[in-house]
C-alpha cells in the first residue's frame, strides 16, 4: 500500500482460502517436477523408501512435504512486523540462493585467490568507468532538456534528433562505432575514453526525457515569478525550477546509474578491464568459468544494492519537504 492502513484487518496469508490456494499451487508445481533424485528424496528416504524406485508415491510425498513447509513457512512469517518479515524472507532467498550455487561444485580456494584481483581492478575500473560516465550524461542531459524545451526550433531540432538517435541504437553499436569508426575517420581514441563516450552519449539521452519531465513537473507559474522578478534564465534554473524537480529527476535518475552500472559491461568487448571482462578472462585459463561468473554476479549485486541505499537516502533527503 502507498500509505500504512490505520484500520486493523486480516492479514491475508492467513485466510484459509488463500493458504489452501497456496498449498494446492505450489503442489502441482513440485508435482510437475521429479525431485526424487535431490537431497529432498533422501530426507524423506525412512517413508518413501528408494527415491529412485518410490515412483509416483515418491513424487507425490516430497511434493507435498514441500508444499506444507512453503505454506507453513509463510504463515508463521504473517505474524511477525513488517521489517522482520523483510529480513526472513531476504534471509531464506539468500540460503536458496547459496544453495543453488552449491550445485556447481565451486571452487572456493580458485575464488579466494582470484577476488582480490577482480576487486581492485575490476570493480575500481567499472566504478570509475560508471562515475565518470553518469556525470557527463547528466550534463548532456541537462543541455538536451532545456533545448528540448526552449522555443528556439534549431536547437530543439538538434536535441530532438540526438535522443532519437541513441535511444535507437544498442549500446553495444554505439561502442563499436566509436571505437572502431573514429579511428577511420582519423581520431584515435583509446577503450577506456570510447567506453565512457558510448554510455554517456547513450544515456546521456535517456536522462534528457528525464530531465525534461522533472523541470516540466514544476508549475509554470515558478518560472513566470521569478523572471517577473528579475531573474536570468541561469539563475531561475539553478535556484528554482531544478531544486524543486530534483525530487522528481532522482529516483529515474539513479535507477539509470544502476543500470549503467550494469551495462558498462560492454565496454569489455573493447579490451577494457572491467569486472566481466576480468571474470571471463580469468575464468578461461583454467575452464573455471562459473567461478568467475558467480563472483563477478555477486559483486555486481553488491554494488547495486550500494547504490540503491544511497540513492534511498537521498530521496528521503529531498522528500524532506512534502512530509506533512
């Protein structure tokens, strides 16, 4: 819900119709799935007997072992607070998840011994990579919106056909024009600067459409006052048309950081030494790639999860205003 609910009602998961609707779901689906062979078949080994031999009564009994555990599981969770509930459920998904990758048969000491060097190299180069990137495309971001806003058609012309034209080629072809085609044309630009142009420019016009809403939000009366009053067209923009729509810029904003964060991946096909291009190159010496992969996965996640407290963080520093 958008607002806590101060009337006091059911908690739904634990309706009878709903806990049975949940129990019959999650049945079929292990029903539909033979886990006789899985550490789950040789729990229940003293009732089944052979897993491997049990057949349908076998299939039958761990799926309905599972299904009361599920069901089980989030009934009782029902009754705890709401950040509790949070922390369980984070807890459990993170087990599932550990678990899964247990079924890989990772090597731990390879992991240990490659981590330092995809931390230090990889994540610095793709943080680095990102920051710079995120800064320069909010600049673009910034010019494009205001062009895109103005009455002047020949620069509303240009922003126009810019974020027409990034938005509408992949990331990855606007890297390899850049660094493939400048140097045809005689500017030769080395991987890591190609990287950063590629998905400044690339987000760079996304973030216009971003900005452009945000400084739409403010009611046009602002901008008439404070020219009435006197004030420039810088001055009105930087005191009072972007304070006021920052709170409204942030949240896609950050959400673009993420992503951005993610995407400079692709800079890995130029030969720069970001985190995949670390984990995949690292990984092939010794064919141990899912090593690799799962570390770089894990650390990607990581950073993320970093943003997006601070990007938290600084929504509650700018909704501040709008708490009543």
């Amino acid at each position: 819900m958008l607002y806590p609910d101060t009337v006091e009602s059911e908690v739904i998961v634990h309706k009878p119709w709903f806990i049975a609707g949940m129990f019959a779901l999650v049945l079929a689906c292990f029903l539909a799935f033979n886990l006789t062979g899985t550490t789950m078949g040789e729990l229940l080994r003293p009732v089944i007997g052979d897993p491997l031999q049990s057949g349908l009564y076998g299939r039958f009994a761990i799926a309905f072992t599972v299904a009361v555990i599920f069901c089980l599981n989030v009934v009782l969770i029902g009754f705890a607070p709401l950040k509790v509930q949070i922390g369980i459920v984070w807890l459990e998904l993170l087990l599932l998840f550990l678990a899964f990758f247990e079924t890989f048969h990772l090597s731990l000491p390879f992991i240990r011994e490659k981590l330092p060097f995809l931390i230090t190299q990889g994540v610095v180069t793709t943080l680095y990579v990102s920051a710079i990137s995120i800064v320069v495309a909010s600049v673009i971001a910034i010019l494009g919106a205001v062009a895109k806003l103005s009455t002047n058609g020949f620069a509303y012309a240009i922003a126009s056909f810019y974020t027409s034209f990034f938005r509408g080629l992949p990331l990855l072809m606007q890297v390899y024009l850049i660094y493939l085609g400048l140097p045809q044309l005689g500017f030769v630009i080395d991987a890591v600067p190609a990287g950063i142009l590629a998905l400044s420019l690339c987000y760079g016009a996304y973030m216009t459409e971003i900005f452009r809403s945000g400084i739409q939000s403010i009611d046009r009366g602002q901008w008439e006052a404070s020219r009435s009053m006197g004030f420039g067209f810088g001055l009105t923009m930087r005191k009072i048309i972007l304070p006021q729509a920052l709170p409204v810029i942030i949240p896609p904003t950050g959400n673009q950081f993420i992503s951005m964060l993610k995407d400079s991946s692709l800079v890995s096909v130029i030969g720069v030494w970001e985190l995949m291009f670390l984990a995949r190159t690292l990984g092939q010496k010794t064919f141990q790639h899912m090593e690799m992969l799962i570390s770089a996965a894990m650390l990607y996640w990581i950073m993320s999860i970093c943003l997006e407290l601070i990007q938290a963080r600084i929504e509650r520093h700018y909704a501040r205003s709008k708490v009543r």
